[in-house]
C-alpha cells in the first residue's frame, strides 16, 4: 500500500455531478485498503440525504456542482451545517489562492486540485482525516499584508473601497503607472490575480 497510513479504514462520501470523474474516483479509492465508499452522488440534497442515514469520515466534494444545485463556499457552508462531523475535502479543477481560502474560511478541511495525480487525493484524504489542513503544492495561503509595503497596502484599501487605478492615482498624486506598479506588485505577493479574487478575499483582506 502506498501513501500515508490511515489508522483505521476511512469510510468516505463522494459528490460531483460528472459520472465519469465521480466513478473513476470511486474506482480508485475502492481499490484502496484504507478506505470504504459509504455514499456516492451527483447532487447536493440526495448526498445530504445518504450521509444522515450513514457514517461518513470524509466527504470529497466537488466545489462547483450543476447549474440550480448549490456551489462554492455556500456548498461548504450547507454541508457544514447539515453534516457537522463529516470532513469536507474539496475536490476540483479551479485552485486559485482566492478560491481556496475563500473555501478555508467557509469550513473545508483541503483541497485536492482535479489535475494533481490520483495518488495525491488518496494522501490528502488521509491528511484532513488526521485533522491537518491539506492544500496544493502549487498553492500558498493568503500571505501577512506585513510582506505589503504601505503604498501597496494603501492601493488595496481603496480598492477595496471600489475605486479604479485611475481614481487611486488621483486621489493619491501619483502616476496611473506607479499605481498599477504597486497594484500589481501586492497581487503578485498576496498569490492573487484580479480584481474579482481581491473582492472575494475581502473579509481576509481586511483582517490583515
């Protein structure tokens, strides 16, 4: 058996809506000593369903499920609430640092990007069954605005705040070029890439 041991045989719970992902997971996870398939599904409701007549270690789920069912940090807040005792190990193709720390701080445990080897997921199911937090190589956590130098950290704010480079330029006296510089530059150590993902991080942001 390669991998991390488990110290006993995990039982786990699958949802995604693509079959084809969803059976060639259960495929490879059956096939494995440490772990029992308990519940498999495609959608939200009927998962919740199995897993409050059934016990479940772990739950790997797929983040962003079919359009009208439930996605995102909402997805992980749903099953947190409905599935207290269950680990939640998010299993998808978008790993962004945003994204990831957005589903941190809504309750997940780790996250298995859906392009990392197989043998990766089996680890990382291993991991957050340990309690330990499990995230992609490739990812780091949302860094300290202290790494952010206080013009950087000023550009932020007032992004934050809804305004344009343009208008930070302005209301701070200085060159579009030298704030987009700056703005870039904070991007760039805070391991996020556009405005959308600043926004979702903005409780985090905030905080720093």
């Amino acid at each position: 058996m390669n991998g991390f041991p488990a110290p006993r045989r995990l039982r786990l719970a699958l949802l995604d809506d693509h079959d084809v992902v969803r059976r060639g997971t259960a495929f490879h996870l059956g096939n494995d000593g440490r772990f029992k398939i308990v519940a498999s599904h495609s959608d939200s409701q009927a998962f919740v369903r199995a897993l409050q007549q059934c016990q479940a270690d772990v739950a790997i789920i797929d983040i962003s499920l079919a359009p009208g069912d439930i996605s995102g940090a909402g997805l992980v807040q749903h099953l947190r609430q409905a599935l207290p005792r269950v680990t939640l190990l998010g299993f998808a193709g978008e790993n962004s640092v945003a994204i990831i720390n957005h589903l941190l701080d809504a309750g997940i445990s780790g996250f298995v990007g859906k392009s990392e080897p197989l043998a990766e997921l089996s680890d990382a199911v291993v991991r957050v069954a340990q309690g330990l937090c499990r995230i992609p190589p490739s990812c780091k956590l949302l860094t300290s605005c202290d790494a952010l130098s206080r013009n950087e950290r000023e550009v932020i704010r007032l992004v934050l705040d809804g305004l344009t480079v343009s208008e930070i330029a302005l209301q701070r006296h200085r060159s579009v070029k030298t704030v987009s510089t700056q703005k870039v530059a904070a991007l760039r150590k805070l391991g996020l890439r556009n405005d959308a993902e600043i926004f979702a991080m903005r409780q985090q942001l905030e905080a720093l």
